[in-house]
C-alpha cells in the first residue's frame, strides 16, 4: 500500500541504534517512523541473537564514562517493559600480561573505580575452574559486567516506541533521500517527509549517504573475518574467524569440544580507528548519521539512542563526541558536495 506522510522525523533502520533512537525521539514528543528494509525481526544486520556482553572494561575512559548511565537506561527500559534484559555474570579478561591494550584496560577499570579483581597463575583455577591461563597472560574479572539478552531487548524498545505512538514500517526498503529544510525519503512503498532524518543503517549506510553527496571510510566483515557484502552475507565461505576461535578453545578450553554446535552471522561495520560516527551530516544539520559500531556498539544502544536524539533535536550533547565525529577523518572522506 503506498503510502505518503509527513513526520518530526524519520529513523532509517530499525536495529538497536535505530530503535532506541526512535524511543527517544517518541519520548520527546516527536511524531517518528522508524523504517526498516527487512520483515522484522531478521538476521541480517548486526543486532540479533541471544546476547551480547555489557562491560566496561575498555582500553579508552569515554567508553566507561558512557557506560555508567548506559547501565541505567538499560534498567530504566526493563522497568518500563516489565522484561528481563540484563543478568550479571562478571566477565574475565585474559590477554598478554604486558601487552598495551591489557594495561590499558586494567588502567581504566581502576581509574574509573570499576569493582574488579586480579587474578594470578596462583589463585586463577580457584575462581575460573576448567579454563587455562596462558604463561605470560594475565586476567581480571570485572565484577559488574554481564550479558544482554538481546533479541529480546530489541523487541522491548521497539515495543516501547510503538507505546508512544511511534510507527514502525517494516519490509520498506529506502529508494531515495532527497536533503533539504523538509527531507523527503522514498521508499519501496511509498515517500515520507520530515523536518529530521537520522541514518542507522549499518552495512547499508554509505548505500543512502550516497544520495546525500557523502561517503564514510566504513568497511563491512565479520571482525577478523574478510569483507563482505551485506546483501551477498549468506554466499560467505571463509572459515578464518571460526578457526581463531577453534584454536583458543583449544589452547585456554582444553574441556570443550572445539568445533562449534552454532554458526550464526552477524556483520559488522567498522570504521578506520574502530569509534563510532555520531554526528550530524556535514552539509545537512537536520541528518544524523549512526554508524560504524564495529563491533562493541550494542551495548550502548540506549545511550547512543539518546544522543542521536539530542543532535536531532539540535541540543548539546550529553557527552563529548568528539571521538566520534566525521571530521576525524574528513580527508580520507570522500565527498561529492
């Protein structure tokens, strides 16, 4: 059925980033579609399956920063919902006692006073039975950490959207944006109009920047997989991601059976130094771009909802986004503006 309707504003993509900034565009009293190329709810970008870890145990402070009011929305959208979203499990960190990135981390659980606690070649089998630890590696386990039952997150903020009167159009993939003080996104089943547009497409993201005369530095592959294709993900062959993954069992799991019982897809899109782009197109205020996660973003899908909320909205930040903005990497970003 076409359809051609006017909105505040329209959210293009409809995985976690997209949804709870949809949720919180709602909840700021904005009249909001969220659209999504897909019949919902699909396997085909980046925020299905069972779970995914909640930590704050990054080699950077603005993560953690983030993280502490991120747990809070999480909380806040279980209450809301009435559903169980998070479960704390503690998470163990083992990497090369000297490496960089493992005293990074440590140096900033301490710092930001994350309760945790430093295992030894001593005492480690006593708290993480059945798991070797490697000589030369070292390990903590960070006390709060946890696992987001994600499939049914999403499905609770966009429940919630929907509460607020929110519109959710599935199975619509966008043909078209035209930029402009009203932006006009066409898509296979009709044209919507709207004073904002936010872009949270994932793979697809450069696919609708390009209509706005912008292209990101953003590659698609399964971590240390090879490069992909997000529409050709299913015609994927290489093995070398399962291999890395059958070697560690092998070596730190010696009670497993390394040949994994579940392959499931799911693709990521990363930028050059692996931050997220939050930010404002360059030439058109009223687009907001969410992209680039690479990886670790869903965890921070209700704070980067109401970030990208904030931008939409033309406010202040709530945090520094600097690391995250398109000019950090303007000259490699080619553009036809």
């Amino acid at each position: 059925m076409s359809t051609n309707q006017e909105f505040d504003c329209v959210v293009i993509g409809a995985g976690v980033q997209g949804s709870f900034a949809a949720y919180q565009l709602a909840k700021h009293k904005q009249k909001t579609a969220l659209l999504e190329q897909f019949v919902l709810p699909h396997t085909r970008g980046s925020s299905h399956g069972q779970t995914r870890i909640m930590r704050k145990a990054y080699a950077e402070d603005f993560y953690a920063n983030m993280m502490d009011e991120t747990y809070e929305l999480w909380a806040q959208l279980e209450r809301e919902a009435g559903v169980k979203l998070y479960r704390q499990t503690g998470l163990l960190v083992m990497g090369p006692e000297k490496s960089h990135y493992f005293e990074q981390v440590k140096k900033t659980l301490q710092r930001n006073r994350v309760p945790m606690v430093t295992l030894t070649s001593d005492n480690f089998n006593q708290h993480i039975p059945h798991v070797k630890l490697t000589e030369g590696d070292g390990a903590v386990v960070e006390v709060t950490a946890g696992v987001l039952y994600a499939d049914r997150a999403l499905k609770a903020a966009q429940a919630q959207f929907q509460k607020l009167g929110g519109v959710i159009r599935d199975n619509e993939m966008v043909t078209d944006i035209k930029p402009g003080p009203i932006v006009t996104v066409s898509t296979s089943a009709g044209v919507y109009r709207a004073k904002r547009v936010v872009i949270t497409a994932g793979p697809w993201a450069n696919r609708l920047l390009a209509h706005t005369g912008l292209q990101l530095p953003l590659e698609i592959c399964y971590h240390a997989g090879s490069k992909a294709d997000p529409d050709q993900r299913d015609q994927q062959t290489d093995r070398s991601d399962i291999d890395i993954l059958q070697r560690y069992v092998k070596r730190c799991f010696p009670g497993l059976f390394p040949e994994p019982a579940v392959v499931e897809s799911c693709l990521y899109t990363l930028t050059p130094d692996r931050h997220f782009v939050l930010d404002c197109h360059p030439t058109y205020s009223n687009i907001v771009i969410g992209a680039g996660f690479s990886g670790h973003g869903f965890k921070f899908g209700p704070i980067i909802g109401k970030l990208l909320c904030e931008l939409s909205l033309g406010e202040v930040p709530s945090y520094d986004l600097s690391p995250f903005r398109i000019r950090r990497f303007q000259a490699n970003t080619k553009s036809a503006l």
